[in-house]
C-alpha cells in the first residue's frame, strides 16, 4: 500500500460486488484512503484477488477491514442491545465465523486491522455475558494477531470507562480501538473529548463522523446523526486532542445516516472541506 500523510482524510466504505467501482465511488471525494467495510451478506469467496487488483489498479490504501452483521438493527437502543455485534448468543457462532473470514481476507490485502461493533457490554465485570464477551474478544484479538492484525471495538455503546476496564480485563495486546465520537454522543454515554482522553493509550483508528443527544423525553431512543459540523461533536478540539495524543493515523469520514445518495454525498464534500481547515490542508 502507498504511504498515506499524517491525519490523511479517508472514507469509511462498503465493499460491493465491483471491488473498482467501489473504489472509484470513493476517490470521487478527492481521498485515496479509507476503511473497508465487509457485510455478512457479501460472499468472500474469491474476493481477495478482485480485491488485491483493484486496490493496486485504483491506488487506494485500506487501512481497516470493518465487519458488519446480518440482522443488525439500529434504530433504537433495544434494538441495537438485541440485535447488534457479537454479544447477542443465538447469531454469535456465525458472526466470529464472519469475523475471522475477513480478518483471513483482510491479512490476503495487506490490512493490519480488522473491526467491529462487539454489541452492547454487560457494566458488572461479574455478569456472566461479560465474562462470555471477554472470552470471545479474547478469541477473536488472538486470532487476529496469528494474522498480524490488530482487533478494533468501536466506541458508542459504553461509557470509556466500561470499554477501558474490558479492554484491561481481556488482557490481550493487539486488542484495540476505533474512536468513534459521534457515536458516545448517539448513545448518550459520554462526551467524547473526555473518552478519547481515558482511551487514548488504546485508540489506533477513528472515524469523523457528528450527532445530536437522544431525545430526553425518549431516553430508548438513538441521537440523529448530522453531516460532520452539524452536531454536538466539538472538531476542532477532536482533532486537537488526537494530536495531542499522537495520534497520526487515518481520519475515516462515516456518513451512513442518509438514505439519498445526492444528499450523502454532499455532506461527505463538506466533511473532507472541513478536515482540510483544521488539518492544515487548505
């Protein structure tokens, strides 16, 4: 893969059946970068070698493989504790199954990261689903690394603090984080300068992405994702803590909130604008 600047502005995307018009759909917004998203629905059968040549044809690094789920339903917080990530039993087998799949195509592409939502975690240490959790975190950051990859959770979920202690419980190097901090705002589980601060040592992908609070008269009720600058995320104190932190790698934009396909890709425009102001870029 080609070496990619400091803070580089990428896309988060989703692989589909034409490994190069998916890429060119993604260079359209001037970023040669971004995180691969693989959906449980998506046949992986021969998919590393369209991959392997699309990515060189198109030079276009991918810096993360993103595992997505079949079922996953998002559309309020008893939904996504039911449905969402590894933590629901009954699809679990399937999903780990899914998630080493990609995580064997992704080591096949030259991906040193591969990504999930885990689902919602237990807050008590000595509830049974958390000690289930630890052990299939633990499973999966294993079985990553014999691929010489790091295993992500997304942030949103839990509070830091929860996701820290996890982090610390299942004890396993390459287990990591992708910061996402519009998400601790959808969920309504912290502010996220102050997570970013408590996760920092952990935190090696981000995703640019903004939101509104749940609504306080609905507190079952998801937040209202916004185009990057419209919501209650402060970027410029972001991008300011990441740096602070050392932080160098990929800003991933993630706008997945708006059906319309016109809309969507004008509040990507506006997004990569924006991260060229307060990167330096402009």
């Amino acid at each position: 893969m080609q070496g990619l600047e400091d803070l580089e502005i990428g896309l988060v995307i989703w692989a589909g059946p034409d490994p190069v018009q998916t890429l060119r759909d993604a260079k359209q917004f001037g970023v040669r970068a971004g995180q691969l998203g693989f959906p449980q629905s998506l046949s992986l059968t021969g998919a590393a070698d369209k991959w392997d040549g699309a990515l060189t044809a198109e030079a276009f690094s991918v810096t993360t493989a993103v595992c997505s789920y079949e079922g996953e339903d998002y559309s309020d917080i008893p939904s996504v504790i039911r449905t969402v990530g590894l933590v629901p039993p009954e699809t679990r087998a399937r999903r780990i199954e899914h998630t080493k799949a990609v995580s064997d195509l992704a080591s096949k592409l030259g991906i040193d990261s591969v990504a999930c939502h885990i689902g919602f975690l237990p807050h008590d240490p000595a509830d049974p689903g958390y000690q289930e959790m630890q052990t299939v975190a633990l499973e999966l950051a294993r079985y990553c690394n014999s691929n010489g990859q790091n295993f992500t959770l997304e942030t949103g979920q839990e509070p830091a603090k929860v996701l820290a202690r996890f982090i610390a419980d299942v004890h396993h190097p390459n287990l990591k984080i992708n910061f996402d901090p519009a998400n601790m705002i959808l969920y309504g589980t912290g502010d996220p300068i102050e997570a970013l601060t408590l996760l920092a040592e952990h935190v090696v992908s981000v995703h640019c992405k903004d939101g509104d609070w749940p609504s306080m008269e609905n507190p079952q009720s998801l937040g209202r994702e916004l185009p990057l600058g419209k919501g209650k995320v402060d970027l410029p104190a972001f991008i300011a803590k990441l740096k602070e932190i050392g932080y160098r790698g990929l800003l991933a934009i993630e706008r997945e909130g708006v059906p319309d396909a016109t809309e969507r890709a004008a509040d990507i425009r506006g997004a990569v604008e924006l991260l060229k102001q307060l990167t330096g870029r402009n």
